[in-house]
C-alpha cells in the first residue's frame, strides 16, 4: 500500500510540476509585455489590460475545445486505442481553427464596440486598439497553443508545453526590444506577442507530430459524431469560464463603486492571491489528465485514490500559503502601496483567505478531477451559484447594505469556496462520473 501510494505521489508530481512552472512562465509572458508597456505611458498599460479583458471572454471558447479534446483524448491513450487519439486530435484542431478565425474576425470587425465593454474611456480605447488588433484578430494562435498543450498533458506529456512556454517567453522578450527599437510602439508589442503565439503553436505541432514516430498524426475522415463528443464534453467547461469571466466583470463594477482605495486593495490582494493558485491549478490539471487516463484503464479506485493524493499533497503546499500570507500580509501589502488605508484593507483581505486556501484546493482539484471523467455540467453549475450567487449577490449584500466594504466581498468569496468545494466533493465522492462513457 505505502508503495503504490508512493508511485501514486511520485506521478502526480512528474506531472504537475511542469504545469506548475509553466504557469509561473505564462505569468511572466504576461508581466513581460506590461513592463514593456509602461516604458511608453501608464495608458499603454491600460491598453493591454482592457484588450486582455476581452480576449479572456474568448479564451472560454477556446477552453470548450481544449477541454473536451484532452478529456477523450486521456481516455483513449488509456485504452491504448490510439486510432482515436489521432481522430480526436485532428477534429479538435479543426475546431479550433475554426473557432479561432471565427473569433478574430468578430475582435476585428466589432474592435471598438468591444473595447468599449471594459468601460475604458476614448482616449484609452484609441491608444489600445493597434494591440488589440494586433492580438486579438490572429487569435487562431492562441487557440491552437491552448488546444495543443492539453493534448499533450492529456498524454502525460507536460515538458514539452513548458519548454514551449519558456521559448515563448524568451522570443515575446527579444521581439517587443526588437519592435520598440524599430518605433513601432504599442503595436510591435501586440506583433511580439502574436509571433510568439504562433511560434509556440507550431513547437507544440511538431512536438505531437514527433511524440511516438510510429504514431505521428495522419489524416482521417471527418465525421459529425466526432466533434459533437468534443462539444459534448467541452461546452460546459466553456460555459463555466464564461459565466466566471462576466461573473468578474460585474464583480469588479461592484468593487468600484465601493471607492478608489478599496479597488486598489482589492487588485493588490487579487495579485498577490493568485500565486496561490499556480499549485493548485497544476496539481488539478494534473488530475484531469491522471482520472481520464485511469478511466480509460477502467481501474477506478486508482482514479479515486490519485485523486485524494493530489487533493492532499495540494491542501499541504496552500496550507503553508496560507500561513505566508497571514504572517507577512503587511511586508506584501507595503510592496504595493505606501497608502495606509489601502495597506489596511490588503492586510485584512489577505489574513481572512488565508485560513481558505485548503477549500480553494477543494475547488481546484474536484473540479479538474469530475471534468477529467467527463462530468463537466456539475462544475458549470456550481461555478454559476457561486459566482453569481454568493460573489456577487452575497458580495453585494455584505458589502453595500450591511456597510462591511471590501472585507464583507472577500467573505463572500470565502464563503463561495467553501460550498462550492463542498458541493464538488460531495459530487465527487457519490461517483456518477465513474458511469460516464465517451
């Protein structure tokens, strides 16, 4: 027994730490271009984060692809049925292309009425379109780069994705020197970030291609039955995003009209906290790819018991988060602001989530366990209750009719964590997913 648990632990490390670097990489991407932002004006800044605004409600339907394909996919390479593999890899890439072109025709056509969603005023939204457009238009890179690194995690392969990351990191850095050399400004940071996508899109390709060199990719025929399984499973993962993405539109109005200091806390607590989930989210991807690829064995209690193991191992990595966070809660608030209002409210926030972080786990890993299964409508749901019920219905009670400001918000996010994390357990552990055929 402690022999199998040891293996169980020694492969969900193998696989998550990859994940877990190359969401640190994928961070620093996005750090690297609002550095470069800020050396041409503080709007430049502004730009890139209301194009990064709207980009995020696209990325929920890139996720449905993703999602859906890695789901059948770690189910057939656990079958060993590789014929299907190279099926429900070639109609995913087809759907995302397609989702891709379709997307950045909408982000070219409709660029300034989009851009106008974020609230930015004119002057702001003028400034940020030659990145948005940039960006946004051949948004297909983005989509096929989302689309190929959960293919490959999907067949325990999580290297390649961060090498890609960290390649891509290294380029997006030569590129926006190269362009700002060349006077291009904020548009050569939009080209720097485009050419980077598409550079890691096609290392992941060849990547995939050269994986088995007895199992490359060729063509097959296309079939209507074989994207409806992908939607099937991946639309409600997509859904979830959508409604967490306009959930956080309208959450952070709230938060606005709560005062300038309490959104400032609130954007510095919210960075700070973020880092708290790059564990989480590897270990979690890690489990998605670990119970698709169990369920294709049909070995379900080793789907059960790597589950447990990465909740546990993830509980221990956030409980000591948590403890970070209380201790030095005034050192991290002061690396932000020297305002003591605002500093007062970052230290409150951050000692109240970090007595959370082992539900934000619960979260994390139950929700990538279930749809790793397929079982991905439950966490749709359960993201739409608490999103909309308890963040912001909640939220807006706490904070606005009670009169507990930005500290009665983060309760409701507590509270948000807690049920749902409970809710996904509870799912969990009656097993409905393990009945689910793809």
């Amino acid at each position: 027994m402690k022999s199998e648990f040891k293996n169980y632990i020694k492969n969900i490390f193998s696989l998550s730490i990859p994940i877990i670097i190359e969401n640190i990489l994928q961070c620093l991407l996005g750090t690297t271009d609002t550095y470069f932002a800020g050396t041409l004006s503080d709007q430049a800044i502004a730009g890139i984060g209301v194009t990064n605004l709207i980009m995020n409600l696209f990325l929920s339907f890139f996720t449905a692809v993703s999602v859906g394909a890695s789901v059948i996919v770690a189910r057939s390479y656990g079958r060993k049925d590789f014929q299907k593999v190279n099926r429900s890899v070639l109609h995913a890439l087809v759907l995302g292309g397609v989702l891709g072109l379709g997307a950045g025709m909408i982000c070219g056509f409709l660029a300034k009425p989009l851009l106008g969603l974020s609230g930015a005023d004119d002057s702001v939204i003028r400034l940020a379109l030659p990145y948005y457009l940039a960006t946004t238009v051949p948004c297909i890179f983005l989509s096929l780069q989302l689309l190929l690194s959960g293919c490959l995690r999907a067949m325990k392969n999580t290297k390649a994705p961060m090498y890609v990351t960290g390649a891509s990191n290294l380029l997006n850095i030569f590129l926006n020197f190269f362009f700002l050399k060349l006077g291009l400004g904020i548009l050569g940071l939009g080209l720097a970030t485009t050419f980077s996508r598409a550079a890691g899109a096609l290392l992941l390709f060849l990547q995939l291609q050269n994986q088995d060199r007895n199992r490359k990719l060729t063509l097959c025929p296309f079939s209507k039955q074989e994207f409806a399984s992908i939607l099937a499973v991946g639309i409600p993962a997509g859904l979830e995003k959508l409604i967490m993405r306009i959930g956080q539109l309208l959450y952070n109005s709230m938060i606005l009209s709560l005062g300038t200091a309490s959104y400032v806390a609130h954007n510095i607590a919210g960075t700070i906290e973020n880092y708290s989930y790059i564990p989480a989210m590897g270990f979690g991807l890690a489990v998605c790819t670990l119970v698709g690829v169990s369920l294709g064995e049909n070995d379900v209690p080793k789907a059960r018991k790597q589950t447990a193991a990465a909740y546990g191992i993830s509980v221990c990595c956030m409980t000591v988060l948590g403890a970070v966070f209380f201790i030095f809660a005034p050192q991290f608030a002061g690396l932000f602001t020297t305002t003591e209002e605002i500093r007062r409210l970052v230290v409150s926030v951050l000692r109240l989530i970090a007595f959370f972080q082992p539900f934000t786990a619960l979260v994390q890993i139950f929700t990538n366990a279930l749809q790793g299964a397929g079982d991905t409508k439950f966490p749709m749901y359960a993201t739409f209750v608490g999103i909309w019920g308890i963040r912001i219905g909640v939220g807006y009670f706490l904070a606005v009719p009670l009169g507990y400001g930005l500290p009665g918000v983060w309760w409701a996010y507590a509270l948000d964590v807690t049920i749902r994390g409970s809710l996904l357990l509870f799912r969990f552990w009656k097993g409905k997913w393990q009945n689910i055929s793809l």
